[in-house]
C-alpha cells in the first residue's frame, strides 16, 4: 500500500502527542481553528487519529478531504477520538424526493472521553457551502418528517424514508425494514436507505420531472471509523444492509476473502446494489416502482456484476437495444465512499468482519461513481492477444484478460423487460453453489423472470450468475416465472475467453435446440406459469448432440456387460466406465413393461431380479443422464 504521509499534505496548525499518531486541534496560543487539508491524495495513520472540534464556522472540521482525498489507517486495534469531525463529499448524480440511496456511513458523532466507533444516521450528513475541492463551510442539514426533502431555500431531508435492514432471512417484505426516523442509529456496520431532494417543496405523493435534481453533494461529517467493524448474523440470516463503513474505497473481493464462512465469520456470497430509474418515476407509492438489485460476485478474478431490472428505464440500451436494464457496472470491486449495499451470505451463523486490510485508495476515475455507475470512465479491461486462439480443445484456457471465461446473457420480455444472466466457467467450481462464485437472483422483476437453478433437485433456488465448470455435454437449468402469456428471447450480448464456443437452450419438450451465441437468439412464447424443468443451457446443437449420442452409445454398449444368471435368478450388469444410469427398463416381446429401476447412478456393478419372470425372451434398456440409451436381449430360464 503507498504511504502518503503529512509533508505532501496541505496542512494549517496541527499538533502532535505521544498518544495519538494524528492530533488535530485548535492552536492553544491563538484559538484559531486548525485542519488538515487532504487534496487528491492519501492520508495515511498508522494508529489513531484524535480530533479536538473547532470553532463553529468554516473550517469547523479538523480534516478535510477532497478531489479524491481519503484516510487510510494501518492499526485495527487503534480507536480514534475526540469531538472533532472529517469531512468528506459524496455526489448523488441524480436524485428527487421520490427516488432511493443506499448509504454506508464513513463517520459517525464524536463524543469526548468516548473512543471508537459510534452509531451513526442522517445527522452527520451537512450541507455544504459551495461544494468545490477548496470549500470547507456547511451547515447541519435540516430535516422534516413529512414525505418530501427538498433544496429551496434550504436544503431539508426527509426522515419518514429512513430504514435499515438488519441480519435476516433473504427477502424483502416491509417486515424486515426497520424504519429509524431522524432519531434512531444505526450500528457502524450497518447502512440505511434514505430518499433524495427535490429542487423545492412538493405536496403529495406524486410529482414529474421537475422534481427531479441533476446532482447534489452531501458533505458527511463526523470521527472516521476505523479498524474492525463487525456485524453478527445467528442461524438463518442470509442478508443485511451494509455498506463501505470507512473514508476510503473498500475492496469488496478483499471483504469476502476475509469472511469465507471459517475462523467464525460467516461466509460472503454476493453484494446487492440498488438501482432504479432516476429520470421517471416520481412517485411514493410502490406499485408505481420498478427498481431492483444489481448482484456482483467477488470470486471471479475483478469479480462479475449483473445490472438491476427496469421495466421503462429506456436510457441503459443493454446488449441489442430492446431490453431494459440499469446500467452495467464495469469495476464494482472497488466500492466508493459512502456507498450502501446488501451483503448475502451463505446463511451459517458468525460475524461479518470489515478491518483496514480492505482498505484501498482509488480514484473516481479507476472506481464506480457512488450509486449511479460510469460506463465509460472506469479502469478498461485489457483482453491483450489471445494465446491460445488456435486451441480447439473443449477445455477454457487462460488469457491476458484475468476475467474469467464467462457468458452474459439477455432474456427481453416483451420488448420491453428482462434479466441479464451471466453463465460463467472456472475449473474451480461445480455445478452446486460455490461460495463468491454464484449470485443468487434477487427475484425483483415484476412482470417476469429468468435465472438459472443451482442446487440438488430438492433443493434449487434461482441464481442470475451461475459458475460451473465447463463440460461441452453439460446441461444447465434455466428457468422462467412468467405472470401473464409471454414473448421473450434469450440472446448472448458479450463472449469473455470463449474461443468461438457456442451456446443453445434446449427446449426438452419440443426437443428443438436454438443458438444464442454468434449473433442469433432463441425466441419462445409461453404462458403465464414457472418453467424450471424444461429449459436447458447447452454446448452442442441438435445435429452435434446426436453426433455426440451415437458415438457414445456405440462405446457404452461396447463397455457395459449383462450376464443373465439364471442360477440365482438375476441380471448381472458391469458398468466400468461408470455411466451414470437414470432409468433401467425390462419388456418381454410383446412391449408389455415388466421392471423398472431409477436412479441407480455410477455403481461399477449392480443387477435386476428375474426369477419372478415367464421363461422367455426380454429386452433390457438402460438410459443414462444424457440420453445414451444401451439395449441389451436376454433369455430367461427359471428352473424348478
């Protein structure tokens, strides 16, 4: 990590004490207020920091950071103190009374003789006096409890939309939220959502556009938290709004690494980001909402993300145009200041632990724009030359591009909605949930939904992002949740490091395959129900899979044995290659079924009665879980 330490900061008074690394307070000779000034660099503290509050006036806080500037501390075990504050801006790009942010607070109150971290909510959220990289005057923000936050003449927050989510079961029904007012606190793990501004005072519950503000700047003020930030999750909780509780990016791979579900953390799965269209929508109520959840993945090498559902957000033109999407978010692994997200974990109980290790400085320009992503003023991936782009085996090879070799996915419904879905491959995954890898789908599309099951046929769930590892004869679920009679397409929009492999679904009840890599897509048109056993992701197309089948079902009536063991009156079969047989089936010459088995699985060796069968002539058929079917004619003779 690169230490920028104070000689390249721009300071006013400051002193220092055995005590503290960092000391800042007013000059005991004159009483004139004194900062630190932190322009577009790292203000690096090994241990802690103590802040002595100024004058009330405009250089009240004791730090300022600006134009990038951020705090990264080195000690988890060091406390900061005082009642001094560190200022620091956040931008909403866009916001309206009407509309949601997700926050995670980077300071909290400061209290003299209580050191630490402190609980924290909306008051330590100022307005700030000019907003520029020199400003340094704000006012606290005044606050209402009626519905509406507004600018003019001041800027006002309103508390009724203040909520935080505590560890709980995965959903999210109004009972799980719990609302705080301007008075409640949250612990300094957890974040809040709270509504924005509109440029005057509104009256009701609806609005237009011109209730709707390009920008504003918050300035959050108070002591910077540090060091271990824990949040407890008992047996059955799976999700928690959260957030970066620090000043400073937080690197979200770097918080998953260090709660992997061992050494008594819980294990993180994937991050939640809200999202909703900012330029429509002016409406409190929610049947008038179409927001939702982005998911992103910290497993994958820079990690996987998959935008928010729209139903009318027209501005994202997503893959071909016609579906409508939040933004993509390009490089979600660095998580800015101030940012509000849901953790989903693996549902074991222990802590969610943040500590200083997760701490990175970023610029605006190499992280997300908080809440609304930048398409284009993120870090590039840089694919480089593909070295093995002449390799035709059925293996994934490894590139320049350290993501993982992966499919996004677009399932349009209607011309008008859908979801995006990533079916990602690494060598290190299965087709069971795999911790950081796979992202469960949030399931918050209103008019209908597409995912990919993972999980035991007992027990799958929906997931948006789904890694396996890659099998030319895999079969992988897809499902849909349709309301109404419905007209989708599945159509892949970006191919990451997958050498021209194509891609089909497999409708198993017309038996019919459609590509969906290469430019084509796959249309259906189905009623309102759920279709999760139908549907199926597949590498090989109707001519090459029965190219496939009947070369292999040449080799497996190669390598399975039957004997017929009239001795003890039972079939002997040996299975060496141990395919994995589904169903086994006996008929006598007429057709008429007389025995049937399933799932009998891979066992090298197992075998059918017969002795409760007419002397005569049988045919036995074996199906395996991809469609070989073995036949075998035996002759059996029960003797007396």
């Amino acid at each position: 990590m690169k230490h920028l330490l104070l000689s390249l900061i721009v300071l006013s008074s400051v002193a220092a004490t055995a005590q503290s690394d960092l000391f800042v307070r007013p000059n005991p000779s004159s009483g004139t207020d004194s900062y630190v000034y932190v322009n577009n660099v790292e203000l690096y503290v090994e241990n802690d920091v103590n802040l002595e509050k100024n004058v009330a006036g405009p250089t009240e806080a004791s730090i300022y950071l600006r134009n990038n500037g951020q705090l990264i501390q080195g000690d988890d075990a060091a406390q900061n103190k005082g009642d001094g504050m560190l200022s620091v801006y956040q931008t909403i790009a866009e916001t309206s009374a009407f509309h949601y942010n997700y926050w995670g607070m980077p300071v909290a109150e400061g209290v003299s003789g209580t050191p630490g971290n402190t609980n924290s909510n909306v008051f330590v959220v100022y307005d700030c006096d000019g907003c520029g990289d020199t400003d340094t005057a704000a006012t606290v923000t005044n606050t209402t409890t009626g519905r509406n936050g507004f600018l003019n003449p001041d800027l006002t927050i309103s508390t009724r939309w203040i909520y935080e989510l505590r560890p709980s079961p995965d959903r999210d029904d109004e009972g799980v939220w719990v609302r705080l007012n301007g008075t409640g606190t949250s612990n300094p793990g957890y974040g809040f959502i709270m509504k924005g501004i509109s440029p005057n005072p509104i009256i009701g519950n609806t609005g237009d556009s011109e209730d709707g503000m390009p920008d504003v700047t918050y300035d959050l003020r108070g002591r910077p938290k540090n060091g271990e930030i824990s949040i407890n999750m008992t047996a059955g909780d799976e999700i928690v709004l959260s957030g970066n509780p620090y000043p400073s990016v937080l690197d979200l791979q770097a918080l998953a690494e260090d709660n992997d579900g061992t050494g008594g953390n819980t294990g993180i799965a994937s991050f939640r980001f809200w999202d909703e269209p900012k330029d429509s929508e002016f409406s409190h109520f929610y049947s008038d909402k179409s927001g939702g959840y982005g998911v992103f993945v910290p497993g994958p090498p820079s990690g996987v993300y998959t935008p928010a559902t729209f139903t009318d957000y027209y501005a994202s033109g997503s893959g071909s145009g016609t579906g409508d999407f939040g933004l993509p978010y390009d490089d979600q692994q660095f998580t800015p200041i101030g940012q509000g997200f849901i953790i989903v974990t693996d549902g074991s109980p222990g802590d969610i632990e943040f500590n200083n290790s997760q701490r990175v400085y970023r610029t605006v320009g190499q992280t997300e724009e908080f809440h609304r992503p930048d398409k284009n003023g993120n870090v590039a991936m840089n694919g480089g030359q593909d070295t093995n782009s002449d390799d035709s085996s059925e293996s994934v090879v490894a590139e320049v591009d350290p993501r993982a070799p992966h499919l996004r996915i677009d399932v349009v419904m209607e011309e008008k909605y859908g979801r995006q879905l990533v079916l990602g491959f690494d060598d290190s995954t299965s087709l069971d949930f795999d911790l950081g890898w796979d992202g469960k789908s949030p399931m918050d599309a209103a008019n209908g939904e597409a995912y990919f099951l993972v999980g035991d046929d007992d027990n799958r769930e929906p997931y948006v992002i789904n890694f396996l590892n890659y099998d030319a004869q895999a079969m992988v679920p897809i499902g849909f949740k349709l309301n109404q009679q419905t007209k989708f397409l599945i159509q892949t929009v970006d191919e990451v490091k997958m050498h021209s492999k194509k891609a089909y679904i497999f409708d198993s009840v017309e038996n019919t395959y459609q590509e969906i890599t290469n430019g084509k897509s796959a249309t259906y048109n189905l009623d309102a129900g759920t279709y999760d056993d139908r549907f199926f992701v597949t590498f090989k197309g109707n001519k090459e899979f029965n190219e496939y089948v009947k070369e292999e079902q040449g080799r497996a009536q190669e390598n399975i044995d039957f004997f017929q063991n009239n001795n003890l009156g039972i079939l002997e079969v040996t299975n060496p290659e141990g395919y994995d047989i589904e169903q086994a089936l006996v008929f006598d010459m007429t057709g008429k079924l007389v025995y049937e088995q399933k799932n009998i699985g891979t066992e090298k060796h197992f075998s059918f009665p017969t002795s409760n069968l007419s002397d005569g002539v049988y045919i036995v058929k074996l199906k395996t879980t991809d469609n070989i079917d073995i036949s075998y004619k035996t002759s059996v003779y029960n003797r007396q």
